[in-house]
C-alpha cells in the first residue's frame, strides 16, 4: 500500500465501540456552554486538526525504510524492525490474479499476434492491434465469458496500458466486463515495487519493500472468487508495466521468493507511506485485535520524511457533520481516545442531553479525508473555517 497504502491500500471495516484499554490519553473539547442548549457568542465553530505519518501506521513505514536505509541498516534489520514477530522464509513460484477494472467493454490487443480462448475452448487467433471486448463479442467475434487471452510476442495491452502475463475478461454485474491480470508473482512484485515506492530510495528499503509486497500478495490469495487482489490502495497499488523501475527490479531479484512468516503461514505484512514517528500495533485500528508480530515502538528514523507532519486542516462543524450525519446537530464536546500507538481509535461526540455517538477513528479519518489517525484537535472560533476548500485531503 502506499500512501495509503494506506496503503493497501482495500478499506476495511471499522470498529464501532470505545476499547478501554485504549483509552489511555483522553482530551475534550467543549463546543458550546449554558444549560440552557442554546450555544453561546463564544461557541466553537469548527476544529481545527493537525498530525503526524500517513496512513495506517502499521507494520513497515516507507519513508522510515528509507531513513533506515540510508543509516546503514540491511532489509533484513529493517524487515525485522518493523515486523518484530516474523521470520524470513521463502516461496516457491507462482502466480497471482489483479483485478484491472470493471466496464462495459474493453480495448484490448497487442503489438503482436496474439490468441483468445472462451469459456466454450474455442480459440481465435488475431493480428496485431486492438479490439473491443463486451459481455458477448470480441471484436466482431461472438464469444463466451470468461474469455482468455494470451500473448504472443509482446505484452498484451488493456486501454494505454502493457501487462505482462494473461488477460481474462468475466462476468460482473449489470451485464459489466470484468478485466484480470494473471502473472508471475516476482513480475507482479516488480511492478509493485515501483508504483509503491520513488526511484530514489535506497536498494535496501527497496529490497524490504519487496519482502512485505510479496509476502502481503501471498497472504491475500483468494482462491474463491475470479481476482486475488486489487490494483490500488485497497491492496497495492500496481500499474502494470506503465512503470518498471531499475532499482525496483534489482531489489525483486535480490530478494526472490523471500516472504516474512508467522506461525508457519505468510505474515499479511501491511505497510503504510509513514508512520508519524511511532509504529501502530493495529489495535482499534480496523478491529479490537492487534496484529501478533508487529509492535508499537518509536521509529526516529520516520521522523524527517516529508510525510511525517500534517495539517492544521480547519473543519467546519457542518462540514463533519456532512461526512458523518450521526454526529448531534446539538453538539456540545468531543472526546479524542487513543490507542496505545497514540492514535485516535474513536472520536465521541456528545449532545447537549449528554448523550453521544462513538465514531471510530478510521471512520472519522477517512471520511474527512486526514492524512493519519495519529492527529490532535483543537476547538476553533470565528468564520474562518466557513472554507471547506481549506480541507487537506489525501
């Protein structure tokens, strides 16, 4: 996942209480005053927040890779950092399955022959160039999903984009198309690597972010359905072969078939742009279960990339209220909870009647489009946050 990867990535769902355990720093904003209910002159008019990394936290920290990549530090010490609970095993070859798209129809084709089979073995083959593929026709050919198609002496190409491996075109909803990529998984991590990281990092953050890459590829295989993973954040993000990058394809090589494990099984090895400074253990970040080899621990080594620090981004009240229509028109305060990473794991807004709506922290940042939930808020007066174009968003 990269920035968020935040990474990748794949949006989960939140938790919806307040962990206990986690409540260990606690800050509260008054928004209005009098018993009355009616807000007073001086009533807040919106929060201004402000924070630290990007993305989940959890697991490896790219840019804090890099800084540790630049002190010096192997991929497998910053591998063993950032996933403290897991072990370097390895794998054997394969191939995994990204789901490209979904439309009515494709342009797909080559720069050479190339070879489509349907679901009923019939096999076609063309000449170079593009065509259009629906529900029932491959160019002026009548077909039948799922159809196959397979190169021949260059990639296969879906709208302006080359791919290595095979294209396999399904049924999806609404008599939609459905387009997935099939390679080997070490062309896949290549591609990955690139789209995840700049051409500048160091070879030994690129190298660890192969490992994680790989070994998060692995380990969210499903075999139940037609597509493992996804192109973007909700997985990682992968542009094909729009982008292959020298470093990242000698740290694919140097690491091959490297994977971290846990209990004998592939971590799910999550990663995010930055930590902010202190690693995330996971609890209260998607759910109340931590993952079992990370850890939450200062990472100095976070702290001077350029997505360490964030904000102040200006909220207006009705702007929250907008993104999470549960939030009391009559609000009177805000509790921030935290976890033990430091980070809001919900976010309770209470009424003038004193009751309240727990919003978890996940929520709250993605639905105002923060950077982190590692962030810190402040009640703020005046007109000035009437701006919503002021938001920050990812």
């Amino acid at each position: 996942m990269r920035a968020q990867r935040l990474h990748r990535r794949h949006l989960r769902q939140s938790i919806t209480r307040i962990s206990s355990v986690a409540a260990i720093a606690v800050s509260a904003l008054a928004l209005a005053a009098g018993a009355s209910g009616e807000a007073s002159r001086g009533a807040a008019t919106g929060l201004v927040v402000w924070g630290h990394g990007f993305g989940h936290g959890i697991g490896l920290s790219q840019w804090g890779a890099e800084g540790r990549s630049e002190a010096g530090q192997s991929f497998q010490e910053i591998l063993s950092f950032y996933y403290p609970g897991a072990t370097l095993g390895s794998t054997g070859d394969r191939s995994v399955r990204v789901l490209l798209s979904e439309a009515n129809g494709f342009r797909v084709g080559s720069d050479a022959p190339f070879t489509a089979t349907d679901a009923d073995g019939r096999r076609i083959e063309f000449e170079p160039g593009l065509v259009r593929v629906t529900s029932g026709r491959l160019g002026e050919r009548l077909v039948s999903l799922p159809l196959r198609l397979s190169p021949g002496g260059a990639p296969l190409q879906l709208g302006g984009t080359r791919y290595r491996g095979t294209l396999t075109f399904t049924a999806a909803d609404g008599g939609a198309v459905r387009a997935v990529n099939t390679l080997d998984l070490e062309l896949y991590v290549r591609a990955v690597v690139s789209s995840e990281c700049p051409g500048t990092f160091g070879q030994a953050a690129l190298s660890a972010q192969a490992v994680a890459s790989r070994s998060y590829a692995l380990a969210n295989l499903h075999p139940e359905r037609d597509f493992d993973l996804y192109p973007d954040d909700r997985s990682q993000n992968y542009h094909g072969m729009r982008r292959e990058l020298p470093g990242a394809t000698a740290a694919t090589l140097a690491t091959r078939g490297r994977v971290l494990v846990y209990k004998g099984s592939v971590a799910d090895t999550l990663f995010s742009a930055s930590n902010g400074g202190v690693t995330n253990d996971g609890e209260d970040s998607w759910g109340p279960t931590r993952l079992p080899f990370v850890a939450s621990r200062p990472d100095p080594f976070d702290t001077n990339g350029p997505a360490a620090e964030w904000g102040p981004v200006r909220l207006t009240i009705q702007r929250i209220r907008d993104a999470l229509p549960v939030v009391p028109a009559d609000l009177a305060g805000i509790t921030l909870v935290r976890n033990a990473a430091g980070r809001a794991s919900a976010v309770r807004f209470v009424a003038l009647d004193g009751s309240h709506v727990d919003v978890p922290g996940y929520q709250f940042q993605q639905r105002l489009g923060l950077r982190s939930t590692y962030f810190t808020m402040a009640a703020a007066f005046g007109p000035a946050l009437v701006q919503a174009s002021e938001l920050s968003t990812t």
